[in-house]
C-alpha cells in the first residue's frame, strides 16, 4: 500500500507540523497543481465540438479555488443566491453562471433575473413562477432523464425517486405553461446522481437525455450534469474514472445527434466532485487513545460538524497517520478513528486496520476536497476550521482563517 501523500508530494515539500502549528487543526489542506489538473480535465473533454464544463461550486466554495476554475477556462453552476454573489465576486461574469436552484422563493428567483443569468427551473409551479416574474425572456428545464445513479440513495438526483427535475411524461405540460408566458426554452439540463466510478451510468443516462432533446427545437445548449467519481480507495489502488473512454463514448454518441438534430447547441456538464475531491485533505490531531472492551477508539478533532459525509452517507475516507512530520507504515491494528461531538455517529472509520496511532499523532483524510468545508457547521459550538493552499510554486498561504468565537456570537441581536 502506497502512501498518497508521499506519491503526490502532496504537501511540496513543506513541514507538515509547522503548517498545523502555524494554523492549528483541525485544517483543510488544497494542492493547486492537482486542482488545476481536474480543472483543466473536465474543461477538455469534448473538443470536435462547442463545449463548457461548469464547475458545480457546492463541491467547494472557497473564492481561491472558484478562481482557478475560471482561469482553467471553466464556468460555474450555482444553486443559491449566495453562490451566484459569490460567483460574481470571484470574477465570473453573468454569462459564466448557471443556476441551477430547486424549490426557491420569488426574492431568489428575482436576483438571478436582475443578474442576467441564466435559470433552470424544475418543476412546473417554478416555470409558472418565473414566466410571472420575467415573461418573455428565455429559461432551461432540468429534466429527468428516467435513470439515476449514485454511491448512495442520497445522492440519486434522477429516476422515479428524486425531488429534482421534471418527469418526461410532464414536458408537453412544461412546455404549454412556457408558452403562455411567451418565454423560450432555450437549454435543457440533467442530473442522474454523484460518485459513479465507470462512465456506463453515464452514457446510459446521455443516450437517454439525446432522445428527449429530440422532443425539442432548436435549444441553444443541452446540460448533461455531472457526478463523475473519484477512487476514495486509493490506497488499495482502486481504478480512477475512466475520463478518456467517456470523452471518446460520449463524443460519438454526439455525432449521432448532430446528424439528426439539424442544428448544433453547445454541450455542457456539471462536475463538481471530480474537480476538488483528490485537491484537499484534511489535517487533525489525535488527543485521546483508548480501548473500550476490545475495541480501540481514536480521538481526534475531526468532529462530524468539520467533515459531515461519512455521517451522512456512510461515505469512505483514506486516512493516513503522520507522526512527527512523516507517514506512518508498517504493523497495523484496528482502531475506530472518532471526532469530539458529542454524538455516537460521530465516527470517521469503524474498526478498520490503521497503523499504530499515538496520541499527538496527526491524522490525514484523504480527498476531502469537495464537500467537506462546504458541508461544516459549528454544531457543539465547534468552530469552522481553517483553509489552506499548497501553491505550484511549493509555497503555502491561508485561503480562509479559522471561526472565531466572535464570529458565531455576533449574528445574535
């Protein structure tokens, strides 16, 4: 088993101990080089043809990482007013986003309206909304293409069991409350679910969305989403996604619509996790060692409120131990690694081979990179952590500073 961290230099270089002790931990840790890699990967994909990939920012919302996208020429979907403010803020122009919210108020819908930005609505009360708001302009649909996909049920966003999109049976619907307003479907967009590690999902779901497209005329853009997965099992050299064969598959299933269709919108996905996953870590100290009948418990600050997705969807993480500045290897025992919530679920791994842990010893979750900080909370009065960026040229800089106490107290009036 190979360690990642000593594979990729994952930190240049740089005294790992002297990055925790200058920003303390627990600390999110991002490598530009192999962020700027993922970026550059996705924007790339199809080329025989017009084509953007759009960064889906809830993976990671750090403003330094949303300006790598756009300098790795990759646009960015938003899902709140607040990503769209800070979408803007970080130099993207209106023409660069697409918001692509579920269930939102006329307040919301109204910002993206004044913003010039292009909306895809996903349910027929969200067209009547809009087509009251801003008649006669144009809009997108997000459809459900029938078929979804996913690690986890929770992250299914297609199929018969879903909150998102409109069912196929419902696009003639779709399309007579459209007209009444005079507005233009101009774009159709979907998204069958997250963490798939071989493109056949993927494809199935493009064959599928291709033939809707068909249903109609001419659309000046077809979103195909995203969820492209990444190996979470890296150190059991599990198989990266195969990203060469989907952008060969998926370029020939766009000849064949190409030639039918007449005409030739530009093509668009929506990666998010792909993006930043392998690009961050994250940093925690161990503070308590102890066994409870026959089980060893690992106490550390990775509390759930810092990294939410194994709680959430029983999600896997690679974690490496760091003891004095270097990886630990050799004998290992199981050990159940915990946060400092005070919640039973509060677990990172359960019973799982780990190398001799001490206390004092750092441990490093790998590809916490997206969703990760953009899923914190201060739950327990915990505060957010820090974030870091290990930069190309080898040196480190803070992107975001710690919560500060003062931080959470003064929303209180």
């Amino acid at each position: 088993m190979n360690s990642f961290i000593e594979k990729r230099d994952f930190f240049k270089g740089n005294d790992i101990e002297k990055i925790v002790k200058e920003f303390g931990t627990p600390l999110y840790v991002y490598n530009e080089d192999i962020l700027r890699k993922r970026m550059s990967e996705v924007a790339g994909i199809i080329t025989k043809y017009p084509y953007k990939a759009n960064y889906s920012m809830k993976a990671n919302s750090n403003i330094e990482i949303l300006k790598i996208a756009r300098e790795e020429n990759v646009n960015c979907d938003a899902m709140s007013e607040g990503e769209i403010r800070l979408l803007l803020k970080a130099g993207f122009t209106p023409d660069q986003i697409f918001f692509v919210p579920n269930n939102i108020d006329a307040n919301e819908m109204q910002y993206a309206i004044d913003n010039g930005i292009m909306i895809s609505l996903d349910s027929i009360d969200q067209i009547n909304l809009y087509g009251s708001l801003n008649p006669g302009s144009k809009c997108a649909l997000r459809i459900n293409p029938g078929v979804g996909a996913g690690h986890h049920e929770k992250v299914v966003t297609a199929g018969k069991n879903t909150k998102f999109a409109i069912a196929e049976e419902d696009i003639d619907e779709a399309k007579r409350v459209a007209d009444s307003y005079g507005l233009k479907i101009c774009g159709i967009n979907q998204h069958v679910g997250s963490l798939y590690m071989t493109p056949d999902p993927f494809l199935n779901a493009i064959d599928q969305f291709l033939r809707i497209a068909r249903k109609f005329k001419d659309l000046e853009f077809i979103d195909f989403g995203g969820g492209f997965g990444i190996p979470y099992h890296k150190l059991e050299d599990e198989e990266p996604f195969d990203i060469f064969r989907l952008s060969i598959e998926w370029t020939k299933r766009l000849d064949e619509f190409v030639k039918s269709y007449g005409s030739t919108p530009l093509f668009k996905s929506e990666p998010g996790r792909y993006c930043v996953a392998e690009g961050g870590v994250l940093l925690g100290r161990v503070n308590a060692v102890k066994y409870n009948g026959d089980h060893k418990y690992v106490g550390t600050d990775v509390g759930m409120n810092v990294l939410m997705r194994p709680v959430l969807y029983d999600s896997w993480h690679d974690i490496e131990i760091i003891s004095d500045g270097k990886v630990v290897k050799g004998m290992k025992e199981e050990a159940t690694i915990t946060g400092n919530i005070c919640e039973s679920g509060d677990v990172l791994c359960k019973d799982r081979p780990m190398p001799m842990i001490k206390d004092n010893d750092l441990i490093c979750v790998l590809d916490a990179g997206a969703y990760g900080y953009s899923m914190c909370s201060s739950y327990n009065m915990r505060l957010r952590p820090a974030e870091v960026m290990i930069c190309s040229d080898g040196s480190y800089r803070l992107i975001r500073r710690r919560e500060t106490f003062d931080d959470i107290f003064n929303t209180f009036v």
